[in-house]
C-alpha cells in the first residue's frame, strides 16, 4: 500500500521560508516522478512541481524562481522548499506520483497546511 506522509507546514508572515517534506513508503520511489500539489480554499488542487528521475525539474509559473523541489532516493522522500512566502501560496500541501494527466496516481495523504498571513 503506498502512503504519503507530509510535515513542514506552519504559519507564517509573507516572505518567510518554509521547507516541507515528505515521507513515501509502500513505492518503488526511485522509479518514479514526485510532485508536490497544493489545494487552498475553495479551489481545486493543483500541481505545483515536479521532479524526475533523471532531476528534471518543473514548476507552476506563479512559484517558479521561490520554490524548489528536491528528492532523497535512498531516503524515500520528496522536499519542497519555499522561499518569498505570499499569501497566496496558503494552501494544504500534498506529496503525489503524478499520472499522465497530472492529477496524483495514489491515495492522496494528510497534507499539510501552509498558512501565509500578516
């Protein structure tokens, strides 16, 4: 059974830095792209970046040059490091395998919730 495990997410004062992580177990991780998803209020989720095998990364236009995502193979586990917080970065953060669609092939986890605010 795969399962996805986040931490990291707090609250925060725009333009602080935040780092999440994320656990995966049950994956053949190594194997397979990792993708970081956000769903903030009332809105769909959406995918925020990505990051192959090979570590060609990509990201949602309104993150690109503040977020980066990393991965630790032998770790299992997927990074996403945000840096120039806004508040509309303010979302539940979740770790996936994206599908060819781009929407996350597993059972999604908890998330963790990233609260940007004055």
């Amino acid at each position: 059974q795969v399962q996805f495990a986040e931490s990291g997410g707090a609250l925060v004062r725009p333009g602080a830095s935040l780092r999440l992580s994320c656990a995966a177990s049950g994956i053949a991780f190594s194997h397979y792209t990792m993708a970081w998803y956000r769903q903030a209020p009332g809105k769909q989720r959406e995918l925020v970046a990505t990051r192959t095998t090979d570590d060609i990364t990509n990201y949602l236009g309104s993150v690109k040059g503040r977020f980066t995502i990393a991965r630790d193979n032998a770790k299992k586990m997927v990074f996403l490091q945000m840096n120039a917080l806004k508040p509309e970065d303010t979302a539940v953060y979740y770790c996936n395998v994206p599908n060819s669609s781009g929407n996350g092939m597993f059972d999604w986890g908890q998330g963790t919730q990233v609260t940007v605010s004055s």
